[in-house]
C-alpha cells in the first residue's frame, strides 16, 4: 500500500519535443550526508531540477546550474571522495558535475578530462578495472541527428571512456543500435559485460540487444552462446530471482517486458509466460492496445524476502499502435515465484506518461518508497505505508583505492534456507539509477548472515541484525 504525496515535491516536469520522447530519467543519491536519498531529475527543454530531502519526506528544490537538455544521469564517486558526483546525460554535450558540500556541484567535464561530443546521449554505465585508476565510462548514443537520411537506420555509434593521465581516452563502440539502457555487471557466464538494450524502431531491421564482454572487448556472439534478441528495448533490470546467484534481466519495451531466466551453462532463455512478467497490454480499461514499458526496477516493497518489480509505462508521444492510458505495473513476487499485478489496490497505477523511477526509502522506515518521472506531467512521489512489512538490512560497502564503493561486488544475504544476492552495480533502469546502500527484506528473520565477494575476487562474511545499515569494509 502507497500513499500518494506528491505535494511534498516542488514542481518539476520532463518536457520537450521529437529528442525527448525518450529519455527523463532519475539519479537518486544521498548528496548532504544526512542518510536520506536525494533525487537529480532531468527535465528535457526545461531545467533539470536537485531535490533535497530534508526528513518526513520533504523536499525542497537546492541551487544547481543550469542544465537543459538533460535526458538523465547516474551518480557515482569519480574521485573516492566520499561526496557523490553525478554524470549528466544530455541532447548535446554530456556534463559531468562534482559533488560538493550541501547538494552542491561544479562542472568537473573539462578538469577530469571527459571527452564531450553534441550527441543525443540516452544510456550510460560505469565500472572499475584494477589496472586503472577511474572509473571507465561507457555512453549509449541514439539517432544521429546530423544524418540527413534520418531518423531511421541512422543510430547513432556509442562511445567508451578509459581513464588516464590526464584525463580520458576516448573510444568509439560500433555498430550502434540507438541503446536506451546499459548496464555493466557479471553475465550468467560470471564474466563482466556491457549489456546494451536497443530501440528497433529506429535501426528497424539488422539490429538487436548486445553484449560486450568487458575483458576482451569485444561483442559476443552466437558461439558464446548468445542468441540474438530484436526489441523495442527502453530499460534493463537485473537482480537473482531463482536463488542461484545469476542475475536474472528484465528488458523493457514496446508490448513484451521480457524477462531471460540465466542458465547455468551461461546463456538466457526467455522466461515462461505464466510467470507474470510480459505486462503486454494495460491491465485496467478497455485499451487492447500494446504497452510501451520503460523504467524498470527489482526491490523488495513488503520486506518479505522476495524482490518485487515496478514498470513504468507510457505511450511515446500520440503513437495511435499504442495504448494511451497505460498504467504502471507494480507485480508483487508470490512464494512459487510468479508474480501478481498489484498496483492498483497499492494506489500507483498512475497513467500519465511515465519514463524514469525509483524505488529508495526515502522517509528510513525501512520500506521502499516510489517516486516517478511523467513527460509533459509533474513527478510523482508515494510513501510505502505497507502494514505488516517484514523486517530489513541495508548494506554498504566501502575499500581503499578508486573504487571507493567497491562498484562489481557481490552481496548474498543469508536468512535460514535462503539466500539472496544482488549485484553492486552503476547502470541499467532508463536513463537514470542509484547509489545507495543495497536495500534487502528478511521476512520474518531478525538476523542474517551477509557474505561479499570483493571485486578483487576476495571474500568476507559479516553478521547483521535487522533493522540496521551495514557499513562493512574490506578487510
């Protein structure tokens, strides 16, 4: 059960024309250290917005330069600093911004050395290599719109960024397929990959979802394994739904949301229909038609032990082949696996046009809230007042070095029989995701057995008792 208190938010609205049909998403962050997530939005033609929360799930709009043209952003710690930077993803130059005291920041692309290009950027990922010392940057770019034969079959090429002396090296990642999510993180091979997913109504035919594998650099193929998938691909999720310690990814689109079951012989098969998940059509009203899913985000609403799924859901602009009035999907995950659509008795199955999300607890009660980014609408904010909830753990890691967030490790939680396991991560969701201390319900359990696998390919194991915030470092 959600409470509705978008009030509580100062105004903000994604908008813009044709570049911002996609796009809008959400950086969600703690930028004060107050241990309360804060929320960057892009706002498309308008003004990107930094909210801050000031406790009791208020929040007030802090200064912050003026950014137009944003799509969405990430945040991550560039400089190990412990204050949270943010990269900026925009129509034109990207822009990297250096996090400060009290919500602040400062343009920092010029000073790191970030490479700029007038792009139309939509996807982004970042992780850490232990020969270098930074954060590699991958940027997925959608149309070129300098091709004069386009918009279609005109996807842009996407870009890595290698850190350096002095600054980044730029690095082009062709064939693009207009992306419109990545992620960087440990395939069902247990090998690191970029996972790119794609927008086929604009490369239209030879394209598909791609898979760069980190280590050879270079894009896999059906002698790995990987079959081909073609899609109108919006966001990617990833989280172990069936207890063996692969990621399951949930792929966001036009009609299917597909989710791939991870095999233990490395590759994916798509998940069975009965499962729940596809959330094809509007599941209110009498509109037949496709839906258009976007954001998409695994968390544990009730703290039961089992991840959940949101979906944000909405037609592009007027596309008449697609529903209109299309409501977001919260399916709530049963004991035998399946999931159950629940968003209308929770109170948000919004239909306005929504692109980016989050789930984070905003108001530390231990339930995760929900805040939802609409085009042409204001945000939305939900309180989860979810009677009954089950107990939780948050947990936070921290090493020497670069990667002062250990970005790449593992974290299983164990309570009795079960164990889950989530991935530490910067990417996927649409256009925008967080860095936060990773958010896990233990049911009825009041302590768990928490075991991380270090980038470094090291291992610890830690107690911890519900209800706490877990901060371990590794030894």
């Amino acid at each position: 059960m959600f409470q509705d208190i978008s009030d509580h938010l100062p105004r903000h609205v994604y908008s813009g024309g044709w570049e911002h049909f996609v796009g809008g998403g959400l950086a969600i962050f703690d930028c004060d250290g107050n241990a309360l997530p804060d929320i960057f939005a892009a706002g498309g033609k308008n003004p990107a917005s930094m909210l801050r929360n000031g406790g009791d799930m208020q929040f007030t709009a802090a200064p912050l330069l003026d950014i137009q043209g944003a799509t969405g952003a990430y945040p991550l710690d560039m400089d190990a600093d412990g204050i949270m930077d943010l990269f900026v993803l925009r129509v034109g130059a990207n822009q990297l911004l250096k996090g400060g005291a009290n919500c602040s920041f400062t343009d920092a692309t010029a000073k790191w050395g970030i490479p700029t290009q007038d792009k139309w950027s939509t996807a982004f990922s970042a992780w850490w290599q232990d020969d270098l010392n930074g954060p590699v940057l991958a940027i997925g770019n959608y149309v070129d719109r300098t091709d004069v034969d386009g918009p279609f079959e005109a996807c842009d090429d996407n870009a890595i960024l290698w850190p350096g002396a002095g600054g980044y090296r730029f690095e082009t990642l062709a064939p693009g397929f207009c992306p419109l999510s990545m992620l960087a993180a440990q395939d069902a091979r247990g090998r690191t990959t970029l996972r790119i997913s794609n927008d086929r109504h604009y490369y239209i035919s030879g394209g598909y979802e791609q898979m760069w594998d980190v280590s050879e650099r270079r894009f896999l193929t059906e002698d790995d394994g990987w079959k081909n998938v073609s899609l109108w691909g919006m966001g990617i999720a990833s989280r172990d739904l069936t207890g063996d310690g692969l990621d399951e990814v949930m792929l966001t689109s036009m009609g299917d949301q597909l989710l791939q079951i991870a095999q233990a012989d490395g590759t994916y098969a798509n998940a069975p229909y009965e499962i729940g998940t596809y959330a094809q059509r509007p599941h209110i009203g009498d509109d037949g038609r496709p839906s258009t899913g976007w954001h998409a985000e695994f968390g544990d609403i009730d703290n039961d032990g089992r991840a959940d799924l949101f979906i944000a859901k909405g037609n592009v602009d007027q596309m008449p082949g697609m529903a209109t009035r299309d409501p977001n999907n919260l399916l709530m995950q049963n004991p035998d696996g399946h999931f159950v659509e629940a968003s209308v008795g929770a109170g948000v199955a919004s239909v306005k046009r929504s692109r980016g999300a989050g789930l984070a607890d905003f108001d530390a009660d231990g339930r995760l809230d929900l805040v939802v980014l609409n085009r042409r609408a204001p945000l939305e904010l939900y309180r989860n007042v979810t009677a009954d909830s089950g107990n939780w753990v948050r947990i936070s890691l921290r090493q020497p070095g670069s990667n002062r967030d250990a970005i790449g490790g593992v974290i299983a939680v164990t309570t009795g029989e079960s164990t889950q396991t989530m991935q530490h991560t910067i990417g996927g969701g649409h256009a925008g995701g967080q860095l936060l201390p990773r958010h896990f319900g233990l049911g009825e359990a009041t302590q768990a057995e928490v075991k991380v696998h270090w980038p470094n390919g090291f291992s610890s194991i830690h107690q911890a008792k519900a209800g706490e915030t877990l901060i371990i470092t590794r030894p």
